[in-house]
C-alpha cells in the first residue's frame, strides 16, 4: 500500500468516528500552524513521545488526565477533577495508573539523560475555551529552550578583562 491511499483510508476513518478531534492532532496541528515543525511518535526514544522536535531537543507526550493522572499524588492515590478513578475494582484502577505514572517518570528521566526536553500536555488544557492558550505557551516555551540552548554554547563571558585583551596566548 502506498502513503497516499494509506493516507486516504486515515482521512476516511478519521472522518468515521470524528467525535472529536484527537488531543496530540490537536497539538500538531496547532503548532504546525505556528510554523514550528516536528516528527510524529518516534518509536527509538523512551515513552514513544507524541512530538519530537529535533530543532528544540524537545519531546512532547499529550496525556490523557485518566489514564495518567493527572494531578493524582503518588502516595496518595486518590481521585482529581480530571482523573476520578472508579470504585469498582478500584484496587486494579489505583495500581494501573500508579504504574503508568511511574512509567511517564521513568521515560522522561531517560531522555532527560540522552538531553532531551520534555514537555507534558494535558488533554484539560486541550479543551476549547483553553486550547489557544495551551498551544501558545508550548510555542513560547519552545523557543525559550531554543535560545537557552543556543545561548549557552556560544557564549562564554570571559572573567577578567586581560583574558579579552590576549586571545592568543589563551590558545594552545
Ligand atoms: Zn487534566
């Protein structure tokens, strides 16, 4: 099968059972439309993020609150707003979220190690009336770890002012 009649059937499964749209398209098209560019889950980096964006050194994971967590404490395990974690086999419930947030923690210490950065997007912050604002503040963050990143190799002050006037003898 080649990529466009492949491309076709997601256009056409998508348009199926489009109740909404999903929250990592959301995020790609979003930044996309902010001109910044990045590769699709990338099945080699720890976590599968859903965004890598090699310019910034940036992997980005949009969790779903249930299945994440989001806002559940460790070591208390209890429900949030965003993640109510049912009654009925609630023993099954606590341990499998408790292990996909360990897991969350685990990949990105990983590539935290390999120098990546990561940044977490909450499906809540995904929705309408808070979308705009989500995108653009992955956007300003984005280009904050750019500069950082930038900055930080290229420049170095020197300490002393003799050390700008003999750059040569600095030199091995
Ligand atoms: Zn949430």
């Amino acid at each position: 099968m080649n990529k466009s009649s492949q491309y076709n059937i997601n256009k056409v499964m998508s348009a199926v059972k489009s109740v909404g749209t999903k929250p990592a398209v959301i995020v790609r098209r979003g930044l996309w439309a902010r001109g910044i560019r990045y590769r699709l889950n990338h099945k080699r980096l720890p976590g599968h993020p859903d965004l890598v964006l090699r310019k910034y050194r940036t992997c980005i994971f949009v969790n779903g609150c249930f299945w994440h967590g989001h806002h559940v404490e460790p070591d208390k395990m209890e429900s949030t707003k965003c993640c109510r974690i049912p009654m009925t086999n609630h023993d099954f419930w606590v341990a499998k979220i408790r292990r996909n947030k360990e897991r969350d923690r685990e990949e990105q210490r990983k590539l935290a190690e390999m120098g990546w950065h990561c940044i977490t997007v909450w499906e809540c912050e995904l929705k309408p009336s808070k979308r705009e604002e989500t995108l653009e503040s992955i956007a300003f963050t984005l280009n904050h770890l750019w500069l950082q990143d930038h900055c930080a190799k290229s420049v170095s002050y020197p300490e002393r002012e003799e050390e700008v006037q003999m750059p040569m003898a600095a030199e091995g």
